[in-house]
C-alpha cells in the first residue's frame, strides 16, 4: 500500500482491491507501523522461500512502534525460518498420502476436506502448508467434478470442509457453485468452511458472502482462525457478529505459538472477546512440525500447563481443546 494512503481510503475499498493492496514490502509495513527496517530480524532469504504478505486490515490492528507485536511475530520473515530443527519438515501431517485425487483430503470419517485453492490474504510464518506442492493437489475446475463425485459415492460422507489456502478468496460465483453441487448430494448434512479471512481481511464478509452461506441449504460451519484478541478489530467484529445473526455455527481455532499467545491470560481474553462476538472456542492446535516454523513451537509439557491455568480460569464452554495432528491418525489427537 501506498503510506500516503489513507486507512480510512482503502478500507471503502472492495475486498479484492484491499487485497491486491496487502503489503508485500517490508519497507511499506515498516514505514506503516513506525518501525525501522534495520532494527527488525527480517530475512530475505526467509522471504525469498515464503513471501511477506499482509493485508492493511491486519496491520491496522498492530501496535505501532512496537517490533515484538504479536501479530507482526506472525507475518514478519525472520532468520530463525532458515534454521532447521530436529523433527520439523516439509509434509508434517501426512497429507500428501491422504489425498485419493486432487484437491480432495480424507482423513477422517464421515468428513472430506477440499483443498480449493493455495492462496491466502496473508502468509502466516507458523504455516503448516507453507511448503505443500498446492500445484499439484489444490482442486481445480477441472478436477472439481471428480471431487463432488467422491462424495456423492460415499454416504458415509455428513460433512465437506472447504480450506486451502484459503476457500474464502473464491470468488462468490464459485463458491455458489460448489454449494449447489452439495446441495444435490442428500446425504451431505453440512458445510463447513476453514477461514482466516474475517480476521485478516474481513471486508470479504460482505453480505452477499453471508447470504450464500446462509441460504446454501446445508448447515452451514465457519471455522475462523484467530490466535490473539488484537486481532479482534472493529471490522472483524462487525463481520463475526453478521455471520452469527445470520445463523451460521461460529467457532474458533488458534495455534499455539512461542512468543504470540502462549499465556493463559492472553488465551482466555481471546475466548472471553470471541464468545462477545458469537464464537465459540474449539481447537488450539500444538504447532505442526513444518520446516520454517521450530522457532513457534511450544512442548507439550508447557502447553498442558497453559491449559490448566486457563481452565482454573474460564467456564468450560470457553476452553479450547488443546490438540495435535499426527499423520495417518483417525482424528486430531487430544492432548491431555
Ligand atoms: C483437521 C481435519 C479435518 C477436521 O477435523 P475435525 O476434528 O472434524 O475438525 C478433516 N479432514 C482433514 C483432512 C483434516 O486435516
Ligand atoms: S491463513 Fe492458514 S493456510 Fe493461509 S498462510 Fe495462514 S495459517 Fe497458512
């Protein structure tokens, strides 16, 4: 983005165009957060391998002036990325051997997931798929049809995910396509859709967006991802909570992450504000071991200890479950 521009200037500006606007220069987000390049751990090589992208709407929830911002720790290419730690690498849950074709994931019964597409609004450094061949596996218009007929010959199937990337940067007209292809497969009770859109560029929650999924015809999920309460802009507020009036099932799901929310206070505001909006809390994922990320991860030992202190804290309806995925396992893996 131009830093002449104004905040207010390119927020009346429609999804796509915000998006074309994301930063992408460390200098533009330097110079928009009131940092100095230099002072930061930035890594050119780091972002040779995984591009700094950041939409404005997530910046504008950093603090400015601040370089250890938890959301600036999460979109910020740094040298710890080139470091290789032991046990981290580039297919760490199995995914590439769970696709029985192009674009479709099944792991798990009674449940697909759909790779839609490989792009995101924002690259997060913590990525699990920052390394997947999206080339090769992500559904395209081609492969669509072959993905909607796998389901169709399993009844055993109740549920498609749509993820990435990112299934919300699909364009509307897409997306009401593949509702009306599972609206003709009957034994489809719902759709539940994996974004990080509402919190990093939540202008895509138009209401044409919320109309579709709330007239798809299927029980309709959304999945947000959110990982710290400063992300909880007025925006995304304003977007969660249209969702929720329009009846769609609203939950949460973070990461755990070193240096970003690792803390059980900084957990519990994040359950506390999202409850505020409508959404419930559901999975806080242990890091998955993806060559870039060792610097994020947090043992288990420390996690279960967060967890204590955050249920001593919150009602039970406001607790995450604490999980890990592990490859060729029947489901995520509870940690207890
Ligand atoms: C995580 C995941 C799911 C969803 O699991 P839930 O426990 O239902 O949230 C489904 N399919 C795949 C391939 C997954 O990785
Ligand atoms: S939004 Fe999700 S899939 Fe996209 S870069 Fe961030 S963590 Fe990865």
């Amino acid at each position: 983005m131009n830093a002449r521009q104004s905040d207010a200037g390119h927020f009346a500006k429609n999804w796509q165009q915000q998006l074309a606007e994301a930063f992408t220069s460390l200098d533009d987000l330097c110079r928009y957060l009131h940092l100095e390049a230099g002072s930061l751990p930035f890594s050119i090589g780091a972002a040779q391998q995984f591009a700094l992208k950041v939409p404005v709407s997530f910046a504008a929830c950093m603090e400015k002036g601040n370089p250890h911002d938890p959301l600036l720790r999460q979109v910020l290419p740094v040298n710890d990325e080139l470091r290789a730690y032991a046990g981290f690498t580039d297919d760490p849950v199995g995914d590439i051997a769970a696709s029985p074709q192009a674009g479709v994931l099944h792991k798990y019964l009674g449940r697909v997931l759909l790779v839609t597409t490989g792009s995101c609004a924002v690259n997060c450094r913590y990525c699990f798929r920052r390394n997947f061949p999206y080339g090769d596996l992500q559904l395209s218009k081609q492969t669509e049809q072959a993905a909607i007929d796998y389901i169709q010959a399993d009844p055993g199937i109740s549920e498609v995910i749509l993820s990435g990337g990112d299934p919300l940067l699909l364009s509307d007209a897409r997306l009401a396509q593949l509702f009306a292809k599972f609206n003709g497969i009957a034994h489809l009770k719902r759709v539940r859709i994996h974004s990080r859109l509402p919190i990093v560029l939540p202008a895509r929650v138009t209401d044409a967006l919320v109309e579709l999924l709330a007239q798809s015809g299927k029980q309709a999920v959304m999945v947000i991802h959110c990982n710290h309460a400063n992300e909880l802009g007025e925006q995304t507020r304003a977007a969660c909570q249209k969702l929720h009036q329009h009846g769609i099932t609203l939950l949460n799901q973070s990461v755990l992450l070193q240096g970003v929310n690792d803390d059980a206070a900084v957990l519990g505001r994040l359950s506390e504000q999202m409850f505020g909006l409508g959404v419930l809390p559901y999975y806080l994922h242990l890091l998955d071991k993806a060559s870039g990320t060792g610097h994020f991860d947090v043992s288990e030992s420390r996690a279960m200890a967060i967890m204590v202190e955050l249920q001593a804290a919150l009602p039970g309806y406001l607790l995450p479950k604490l999980v890990k995925e592990q490859a060729g396992a029947a489901s995520k893996m509870l940690v207890v």
